[in-house]
C-alpha cells in the first residue's frame, strides 16, 4: 500500500519542540509529536542546554510518527524552524560548551546599549542591519559572553542560532536562511550577506558561521545516516534550511510575494509580536527590520511581556484567566520581564489609577489592556515600514490576523478587538509556526515556492470576525501612562 507523501515541519521554541506531520499535497495535519524543554536562570537569565533541543526533537518525532501512522518512508522533506537570536556557540567536536543563551535572556542590555554606540547610533545600524541592538540580539549576546566568559569565547569554533544548531545535526551541514540570520546583528538586510566590519567590531570571525541559504526553503542537504538513525527515520530526506519562528508563521499564513503583503499579523504567545510581510525594506530604529523566509521583508516589533505576565497578574489575584472586566479608570503596565518595545530591559510593572471601586476583575482587565495597548503601538510602526499609514480607511480595514495560543483567549481576542477596532482573522490552524516549517520542508522535496505552497494549502484562513468601535478612551489613558512613565521606567529623572 502506498502513502501520499508527508513532510515534517518543526517548532523548536522556548518552552517546546513541535513536530507536525502533514500531507505534502494539502497540509492537511496528520499528527503533531511535542517534548517539553527546560529553561533555566533567574535575575534575567535564561539559558538552555541545545541538547535538550535536540533530545526533544527526536521524542516529538517519535511521538508525531506514532499518531500519524505514517509509514517513515512516505516522508519526503523536514524543515526547522527555531526561536531567533539565541546563542549557540560550539567547540571542536560540534557540542556546545555551554548552554544556550535565549532571547528572553535580558543580561546582554548593557552589551546592547554599548554596540549600538560604537557603530554610530540607531540609524547607523539601521541603515546597515535593518536593526538596532537590543537585548535579545545575538550580537549583543556574543559581546556579553567575550567579556564574561572569555575563555567560552576563545574556545568556541563555530557560532549557531538554534534552529542552524538543529539544522546542522539533521544535514551535517552548516547552514542558515536570511530570515533567520538578520536577528543576528551581524548580517545586513542591505547586502543580503554578512557584514564585516560588524564582525571586525565583535571579534567574531566569518569561518565561525554557516552560510546563508538564498530562502528557507532551500535544500541545503539531505538527513544524514546518523540522524536518520538517532531520530528514526529513512536517511535521505530532503533538509531545507529552515528559519526563525516569526518567519516561519508568516510563510504558514501564506504572507509574502506569492501570497499576501502588507497584510499585519498579531502573535500572542509568551511574548506579543506584530509583523507584516512586505517588498519594501524596513528602515525604522523602533522596529527590527528583518528579512523573510521567502526573500522578502518582514518588519517586525516584539513585547516581552504578553500571555505570561498577564496569566501571572490573573495568579497573583487569585483569579482565572477570563475572570476579567475593562480596567475602567486603572492602568496597568504589565512590564514583568522588562521590555522590548518600548526598549526598557530594566523595567518592572507599574500601576496606577487604583480607585476604592476598583475590582480584581478589573485590574486583571487592565492588565491584558496595557499589554494590548503596547503591542498594537507597535503595530503602527511596522504598518508605517511597510510604507503605509496605518489610519487611512484602506489599511484599516486589512484584517488583523491573531495568532499564538492568546488567540485561543476570549479576552485576549475582545480586547484586542476593542482597542485595535481592526476587522480580525483567527485562522483556524493553531500550529503555524510548524505549518510554516512543513512548506519550507515541501519546498525543499519539491523545488516549488514555500509560501505559494501554504497559501495553496489555505492554512491563513479562519474565522472572521467584524470591527467593533474602538476604545478610543482606554487606548488614550493608557499610551499617556506609558509615555509619561517610560523615563522613570528607564530609571531616568
């Protein structure tokens, strides 16, 4: 009996490792294996051991092959997808000599703050990256580890974000995606290739990274004898050359230059992101300006603090997620882990407004407002770098599409409704970051475009939901908070 191929798009996060099984033809999801991960740190560490990443992929696989009953040998593609700008550095055996340092690891701020200083200011970088340092940024990271783990750095002889890790492990090749590679600090959007007077900047040396693949779904090898045997699966399947996660949910929603452009996207995950896929390249030191998965762009802005600072105001009130009710006059900046955009790395939650009427309810309200609030601010930076003005009644009216378990949220969705008064897109889908990953790995079996292939399968599509009138109140009270805040926030008189 034969079996329509299948391919294997991996989510490799924060939190997780997601394998999902689809049929290369339709998408439809045939299984999705999942492997938690460990995440250590406190005081504003948080690393991981890559091992683990690689551990629980081969547990997702087994787990997503099992309920997919599949047989092995109809798999004909694998792509990963990865959490960006996390530091992966190896030694001379190809393991790491230390645990990863992730994104949300916000120790290399000051490193950051001294990088976008000694290359002339945010524009400069800008011009050249499509970004400006942040915490997050692997740049950053790497400048963090040479000055406090020197001899880590001497040691290391090749550098890897986590999904090339993965990548690399699968295909024995190092390679990487612009996507990908433009959260790195070291790559230029306006090149297309690594920068290396940045590198000269860094210490870091080019034999050091892998290359740049021309999109993520290239085919940059094929499955190697060992993985094949350490993951249980046919050695010989194609590789694609994977991506970051943001980019990869935008091939998963069909966005790009064989699908939808300029159209915005709102990620409520762990941490709140907002992007659109355009032709246009960024150049705003508010936004990270990267590359996309398919050659294009994809401005982007990302909030630390979303579904995991607003579930944890939910616990500290001793309330359930949806116990919750408009903040009325309260205004709460949920900034827990500091923040991203607005860049405030050393700030902490703020509070204001507290009336003897105030509820629970309503502070846990205030809560997802002050979060949705900081994140759709964003969203008007990314829609202006795609060359539009996000007012006019043509852009306004582009469906805001909602994705990541918030999503799933009815808070969540009312709030975001209400203060955005955008007509919104929940697609059905939930996995689309893998989704995204299993057409880069289709692209890679098939040589055909990796967005064409999504948008085909139709997996952007979902429920629809109209406009509402939009808080145009609650939206004020909490951007004055906000800009009147930042300078104490930012530990400034």
């Amino acid at each position: 009996m034969t079996h329509s191929p299948v391919v294997i798009g991996v989510d490799s996060s924060t939190q997780s490792t997601k394998a999902l099984f689809a049929d290369a033809a339709t998408g439809k999801p045939l299984a999705v294996g999942r492997a938690p991960h460990r995440v250590d740190g406190s005081a504003g560490a948080r690393e991981t051991d890559p091992e683990d990443w690689w551990q629980a992929l081969r547990e997702a696989i087994a787990g997503g092959l099992k309920e997919s009953g599949a047989p092995a040998s109809a798999i004909t593609g694998i792509a990963v997808s990865g959490q960006q700008h996390g530091l992966v550095v190896l030694g001379r055996d190809g393991r790491p000599l230390r645990p990863a340092l992730l994104w949300n690891d916000t120790r290399s701020a000051p490193q950051a703050a001294a990088l976008t200083a000694e290359l002339g200011g945010p524009r400069a970088w800008t011009a050249r990256t499509g970004s400006v340092p942040v915490a997050a940024v692997t740049a950053a990271k790497w400048w963090w580890l040479r000055e406090h783990e020197p001899s880590t750095a001497a040691a290391c002889t090749a550098v890897r974000l986590p999904h090339d890790f993965l990548t690399e492990r699968l295909a024995g090749v190092a390679a990487t995606d612009p996507g990908d590679a433009s959260g790195t600090g070291w790559y230029s959007t306006a090149t297309g290739a690594y920068d290396p007077e940045i590198l000269e900047l860094l210490g870091l040396g080019s034999e050091l990274l892998p290359t740049v693949a021309a999109t993520g779904g290239t085919r940059v090898g094929t499955l190697t004898a060992h993985a094949a045997d350490f993951l249980g699966l046919p050695s010989g399947i194609a590789v694609a050359a994977g991506t970051g996660d943001n980019m990869s949910a935008a091939v998963g929603l069909g966005l790009g230059g064989a699908g939808l452009l300029d159209h915005p996207v709102l990620s409520l995950g762990t941490s709140g992101t907002v992007f659109a896929a355009t032709r246009t390249r960024p150049a705003n030191p508010a936004l990270s300006g990267f590359a996309a998965a398919d050659g294009g762009y994809l401005p982007l802005a990302c909030t630390l603090n979303c579904t995991l600072a607003v579930d944890r105001i939910a616990a500290l009130l001793g309330l359930d997620r949806d116990d919750a009710a408009p903040g009325g006059e309260a205004v709460l900046l949920p900034y827990l882990d500091g923040e991203r955009t607005p860049d405030l790395p050393a700030a902490s939650g703020l509070l204001t407004g507290l009336r003897h009427a105030t509820t629970p309810r309503q502070l846990l309200g205030a809560a997802y407002e002050g979060a949705a609030v900081t994140v759709l601010r964003a969203l008007d930076e990314v829609l202006r770098a795609c060359g539009l003005d996000p007012d006019s009644p043509d852009v306004a009216a582009r469906p805001l599409r909602l994705i990541g378990g918030g999503a799933q949220g009815r808070i969540w969705v009312e709030t975001v409704r209400r203060l955005s008064g955008r007509p919104l897109v929940v697609p059905a889908g939930t996995e689309l970051v893998a989704v995204g990953a299993a057409a880069l790995a289709a692209s890679a079996a098939s040589g055909a475009d990796p967005v064409a292939i999504a948008h085909d399968w139709g997996t952007g599509r979902g429920t629809e939901l109209p406009p509402v009138e939009r808080d145009l109140e609650t939206w004020e009270r909490v951007g004055s908070v906000l800009e009147h805040a930042a300078p104490s926030l930012l530990g400034r008189p």
